[in-house]
C-alpha cells in the first residue's frame, strides 16, 4: 500500500481474510459493492514452504484456485477496468533451463513439492487471457520469484527458507545453541527479490502494462541454499555449525528468471543489494519478534 500511496492513489481497499474471505463468492459480491474497484490487484495467497507444500497440497490447491477464478470472474461482471494477476514462480517446469523465460512456461511439469500450489496460480494466466479474448477484460500476469523482506512470515510451520533461517539463528543464539538444522543439501539455488522492489514492479505493470503475456518478475541472480544460509548465519552472527538434513527435500533444483520483458515492458529493475535487503530483514525480525 505504501507504493501506491507514494503515487499518490487515495482509494485503496486491502481486504483480510477474517472479513471477505475470498474462497465464498458471497464475500467477493459484497467487497466489491462496498469498494466499487476499478482495478484489482489479485495477491491474495495460501502459501508456505516446502513442509507446508508437502503437508496441505489439496488446500493449496484449492484455496489458491478458487479465490483466483472467483474474483477474476466478479471482475469481469463488475466492469472492472484491469485485473493483475500475481503469480508465482512455482508455476514453472521442474526443470526449466535457467534463466527462466516466459515461453518455457509450458514445457514440463512443475516441481512435485510445490506443484498444486504453482498449477492453481498457473490457471489465473489461462482465465486471464480466456477472459481477455471473450469478454475483453485487460487481465495482466506477474511471475515473482521468492519475496523476502520486512513483515515476512517468520512462522516455521508456513515460512518460506529466507525468513525460515533467520529465526532458526537468531533463536539459536538466544538459546545458546550451537547449531542449526537446514533441510536438503544446500545445492538448490534460488533467486529474491525484495519487498520493495517487487511493490515497485507491480506497481509499474498495473501503470504501464497491458499486454496478455506473462512478465517474469525478479533480480536476475541466483544463489545455492549453502550460500545463503552462510550469508544469513554471517547477518545474525551466527557462528555455530549448519546441519543439512539430507533426508529432507531440496525443492526445484534451480530458479533465476530472465527479466529482461520487464525492464522492457515497463521500466522494471531490481534495485536493492542483496545483502543489504538481509540485512534490513534480519534488524525488522529482531525488533518485532
């Protein structure tokens, strides 16, 4: 909201669960009476890591679905001007070559773990573009990498690996405790993308872009699971051991987008240093947990 109100927008509604939940289409008529939108910016999600991937695959899947196709289909019968649609980069092949681009969106299977929760996000690009071709709703499709920053879900049953490991060492310090436990072998690599960066994009695609081809979202580098546990260890001053659990499953073997029809798109760049979006997210988790 804070992006959006930088621009200077005013009537931004941001709904919560416990008052339209999004899965009831009674819910959506009603938030939708009440606000009247003229744009909708859909990142409501059910979402988590690998555990909770593994754990609730079918609420994953239809929590995700049904809230996605309902408002999309409110939308469209409210006149809604346009509907951006955040996805997910779970939604891609389990082995895509890297650097991720948009046209390999279709050419596997996503990875297992993730892949109730990746093909529901999927299907808001397929409804989006139905949507755009019959009834001539402008529907737009983001495909962000993993999200990480300030007022992440730190809670261990449903965080993702960044927020996951910055608790897992700060609590070990507290506790004194010598070590930490890190699922798989630490050879997956991953890419992030920061908060306000990824605010910044969405932003900047609901302003500039209207096209029906989805736009990869991200930073453009990756990083191995080893690495960047050796990075947050170093931002909390963790010095005990890291255990790998090789028993645990290592998730997609490589992510890292091609963002290049982002910045050309609609003027989309990543700007925050890496280490510094850490270390921003470690002093916030510090002073809030």
């Amino acid at each position: 909201m804070e992006t959006l109100q930088a621009r200077g927008y005013t009537q931004i509604t941001a709904p919560r669960r416990a008052e339209y939940d999004l899965r009831d289409q009674s819910a959506i008529v009603r938030l939708f009476e009440q606000t009247n939108p003229q744009v909708v910016i859909h990142m409501a999600a059910v979402v988590g890591g690998i555990g909770a991937n593994q754990a609730q695959p079918g609420a994953f899947f239809y929590d995700n679905l049904m809230m996605g196709a309902q408002l999309m289909e409110q939308a469209r019968r409210w006149g809604v001007q346009k509907f951006v649609s955040i996805g997910t980069v779970c939604a891609y092949p389990k082995f895509t070559p890297v650097p991720f681009r948009e046209d390999d969106l279709w050419n596997g299977y996503p990875e297992e773990t993730n892949a109730p929760y990746g093909l529901a996000k999927k299907m808001l690009l397929v409804q989006g573009q139905a949507y755009r071709q019959q009834y001539g709703l402008n529907s737009i499709f983001l495909l962000p990498v993993n999200l990480y920053g300030p007022r992440d879900n730190f809670d261990p049953a449903r965080s993702h690996v960044i927020p996951a490991q910055i608790k897992k060492c700060v609590d070990a310090l507290q506790a004194r405790q010598d070590e930490i436990v890190v699922w798989g072998d630490g050879s997956a690599t991953r890419e992030f993308l920061y908060v306000e960066d990824a605010a910044e994009a969405i932003v900047l695609a609901t302003e500039r872009y209207d096209s029906a081809e989805p736009v990869n979202i991200g930073a453009g580098f990756e990083i191995s699971i080893k690495d960047l546990v050796a990075l947050i260890a170093q931002a909390t001053d963790f010095r005990g051991r890291i255990v790998w659990d090789t028993s645990k499953p290592n998730g997609q073997p490589r992510r890292c987008l091609d963002t290049s029809r982002a910045e050309k798109a609609f003027g989309f760049k990543a700007k925050t240093p890496f280490e510094e979006g850490l270390r921003r997210t470690v002093a916030w988790y510090r002073s809030n947990r």
